[in-house]
C-alpha cells in the first residue's frame, strides 16, 4: 500500500470509544463522514474535556518555518516524534521539509508505513531486529534514504554485525556531544576519529557527516550555543580534509544540529560553514514548532531574539469543564494528567467560556492535576460556576500529542474541519 493510500485510509476508520472527546452520536460514522458534517466543537456534542488544534494557527506555523529555512538556505527534517501524526509529517513534506527526524525503530516503522521517504533517526541504533527491518526497506526501496548517529566504537561494531550480508551500506553521521555531562554523544574530537575509522572500517555502514543537538549544550546561552555548533562545523571540515567522506551519499556532506530552542544559531552558523569537497546538506531538525506552546517554546523560542523573522503561534487549546466549585477561592475541572501535558509547566488558564460568550479567564490558575482534576485557585470575585468550560493553554507539545489518538482541527468560529490521528 502507498503512504497516500495509507493516509486515505485513516479517513474509513471508525468513530468510537476509543477517541476521547468525541461526539457519542458519532458513533459508528467513518472519520470523513464526522469530517464532512463540519461540526461545531462548542455546540455540536464534542464532550470535555477535548483537545483541539487551530486550523489557522497551525497553517500559520507550517508556512512560517517552510520560509524560515528557505530564508537561511536550510534543509528541514522536523523532528516526528513531537506530534507522530502522518498526516502532519505529510503537510511538513509539502511545506518544503526534506524528511522526518524520529528517535526510535517504531516511529520509523510508522513514517514508513504513511509513506515517508527520507527518515534522519537522531539516535544510535544497535537493536539488531530493527537494524535488519531498516535494510530490508532500503534493499525493497531504492529511493528510500535513512540516515542514524553513531556515538561509540562498539555501537558501530554492534550495527556491523547486524547488518552484514546486507545489500545497501547504512549511512550514518558521527554524533558530537554537547559537552561534559550533555545526553548522547561522542564527547572529543579524537573519540570521534575513533568512531569514524570504526565505521570505515565496516563493509556494511557509509559515513556521510556529523551532527549533534545544541539544546544539550550545558548552561546553553548565545555564546556557548554558537561556540558549540562551530565545533561541530569544524569537526566536519576536518574529516573532510581527511577523506573521511570520500563515500558520502547523494545528499553529499550532512551536517546537522537544530532543536526548537537554538534554530537561529544554527541559522547563523551554518552560514559561515566554508566550502567542502562536496556539497552540504545543512539539515535543521526543529519539531515543537508545528504547535507551539504557551509556556516553555513561547519562552525560549528563537523568535523572540529575531522577531523580524516572524512569530510562531500556540495552537494548542484544553477545553475543560467546571465540575465543583466547593469554596470562593477553589474550582475543579474535569481534564488532568490523563489529558494535558504538564512535564514542564501546568496549564494556564486562557478563556471561559459560557452559553456561547467567551471571556479572558482572569484571576484563574491552575496549581495541582490529579489523574482527572485540575486544580484551581481562584480570586477574590472570579466569577467561574459549575458547568463552564475552561480553555487552557499548555505547556511542551510532545507530552500533548501523546495522549490523544484522533484531535480535531477546528476553526476560530469552532467549525471542525479535520481530525488529526496521532501513533505514540
């Protein structure tokens, strides 16, 4: 089956319990049948709580990052698992993305199944099942292009002997850490010589450039963020001068870093990246954009130091209800931990909404969630009764995505328009 058949047939899957939010009379109907209705979220029997993405924030911030990477002469391989919906990695494919960044074997096995073409895994990969799944693509698909960091001598020596008897090599970049004490990767310059000679010697894996992810860079600001990715530049003209890539693949030389915190570093540095014995793929991996947020990315988004570049937008709105109000100064909703993201900040309150009027929920926060409950404190007057529903803004989009299988895309006048299908 094709990725666009795939994709079409999420569309005949069946409305039922299994989606949270749903309208109960929509039992039954296939997906384009509740599509086609064009239902409204507020009035046509959606039940709380129910995420909802913005139709109109959402296009806002594909377009946006699609001119962001033109601009700057970037590749764009947006990180998948942030949202690990097909249908948006195909609308990222459209808007000029070269492919999809993912993190493990399942997530890729997904972008494969819905059609994509070109995966960047931002991990080593030693399981040996996976690494003969991923040949068996590559041998079953000429034009299927995969590439994996490799940060250790005896990585490489695990996904050689995986891989051996395979038909096509496996292309791989060496992963640079971000410093001591940083996640993942090679943490010098001579243990990554290392790893690259590892690789070379292997029949099996092709070395094609390096990369490594800034945000890891320890107490990260300007300074150090730049210093960081210009290491990482250098690392890659040194192997070049070395002939370290004398196999690189169609895409020449990859160099690649970039989460959704530091992009206008990479912007900045990889323009001075000097010419190289092929050419580059400048590959920024970016994921949180395709929603945004209303906490942790509105802080720390690029945007804010650039802000004649544009402005990303939260797409993302929690519509809870109101189902106690046992004191003046505590309410409780109806939507917790099962429901919002809350790693990395709780949910802020935004609007009220009540028969029909919205209004800015003032004088609400949210300070505990319980399973199913959020917890409120309210002050003095906040006019906020059983029964209303709460819009709330949230905080790091890949722990909202995973807790919704099927999220409507909804309209500012609240008209559904589309249903987006998430595989965590």
């Amino acid at each position: 089956m094709s990725g666009t058949e795939a994709l079409a047939r999420l569309a005949e899957d069946r409305v039922d319990h299994r989606f949270k939010g749903l309208p109960p009379d929509a039992d039954g109907l296939t997906v384009a049948e509740l599509t086609a209705q064009r239902r409204n979220l507020f009035t046509d029997g959606f039940t709380t709580p129910v995420l909802a993405l913005s139709a109109e924030r959402l296009d806002h911030n594909l377009r946006l990052m699609e001119t962001y990477a033109a601009r700057h002469g970037l590749a764009f391989a947006p990180h998948g698992k942030t949202t690990m919906a097909p249908q948006l990695f195909r609308r990222q494919i459209e808007h000029g993305a070269w492919g999809i960044t993912l993190a493990v074997p399942h997530q890729v096995r997904v972008a494969r199944a819905y059609g994509i073409q070109r995966v960047f895994l931002a991990n080593e990969l030693v399981d040996p099942a996976a690494l003969r799944w991923i040949a068996g693509e590559l041998a079953d698909d000429a034009d299927f292009r995969f590439l994996c960091y490799v940060d250790s001598v005896r990585g490489v020596e695990l996904m050689d002997a995986a891989l051996r008897g395979t038909s096509r090599p496996l292309d791989v970049v060496v992963e640079l850490a971000a410093g001591e004490g940083a996640r993942t990767g090679v943490r010098t310059e001579a243990e990554c010589a290392a790893v690259a000679d590892a690789v070379a010697a292997t029949g099996t894996l092709r070395l094609v450039g390096v990369a490594g992810y800034e945000g890891e860079v320890p107490g990260a600001n300007p300074e150090r963020v730049h210093a960081w990715l210009r290491r990482l530049v250098a690392l890659a003209a040194d192997f070049d001068k070395a002939g370290r890539f004398a196999e690189a693949g169609p895409d020449g030389i990859v160099i690649s870093a970039g989460g959704s915190a530091w992009f206008d570093a990479v912007a900045d540095v990889f323009a001075e990246i000097p010419e190289l014995s092929r050419p580059v793929l400048k590959l920024l991996r970016s994921g949180a954009y395709v929603s945004h947020d209303d906490g942790h990315y509105r802080k720390v988004t690029p945007f804010n130091r650039v802000p004649e570049e544009g402005a990303l937008e939260p797409a993302f709105r929690l519509w809870t209800q109101v189902v106690s109000r046992p004191s003046p100064d505590q309410a409780f909703t109806n939507a917790g931990k099962r429901d919002a993201a809350y790693d990395l900040d709780l949910p802020f309150p935004q609007v009220i909404r009540r028969d029909g009027t919205e209004r800015p929920a003032t004088g609400i926060e949210v300070t505990a969630l319980s399973d199913q409950h959020a917890w409120l404190r309210t002050a003095p007057g906040t006019d906020l009764e059983v029964g209303d529903w709460l819009g709330l803004g949230l905080s790091h989009p890949c722990t909202s995505f995973d807790k919704w299988q099927l999220i409507p895309v909804a309209e500012a006048d609240g008209t559904v328009v589309a249903y987006i299908r998430t595989f965590f």
